[in-house]
C-alpha cells in the first residue's frame, strides 16, 4: 500500500482485498498472507473471474467450482 503508493501517486491503493478485487478483469495473487488465502471466491466481484496464483497458495477446485478461471504457475 503506502510503499507503492509512494512510488506511484496515480496508483490507487484499497484498503480490502474485496475492494482490489472489485470491478477488476485479472486477479493475481503474488503473496501467501493468510488474508487473501482465505478470501471465498464467491463473495469476490470482479469483471471477469480470472486468477493466476503466483503462489500455488489457492485451491483450484474451490475457485474454479466458484466460476473463476485458475491458472496456477507451473500447474496444468
């Protein structure tokens, strides 16, 4: 947030995972924080229920049994 906020003023920075998610057509998951690990696929609402998980971190079914695209690195 503020770290990147600093570098980019332009950049928005959200306070929710829900908010960053909101309205987006791409969602990369590039960390292994417990809080976003644990976000219900189903309460998310982006444009386009796509996911790369960076980390391997997310469990397919449930996001792909939620409607999301999970592309996972490395995975098939």
């Amino acid at each position: 947030g503020p770290v990147l906020a600093a570098r980019d003023p332009h950049a928005p920075v959200v306070a929710t995972a829900h908010e960053a998610v909101k309205d987006s057509h791409i969602t990369l998951l590039l960390t292994e924080w417990k809080d976003f690990i644990d976000l219900d696929p189903t309460t998310l609402e982006p444009a386009r229920p796509i996911v790369i998980d960076g980390r391997n971190a997310l469990d397919p079914t449930t996001w792909k049994n939620a409607g999301w695209t999970y592309h996972g690195m490395g995975r098939s």
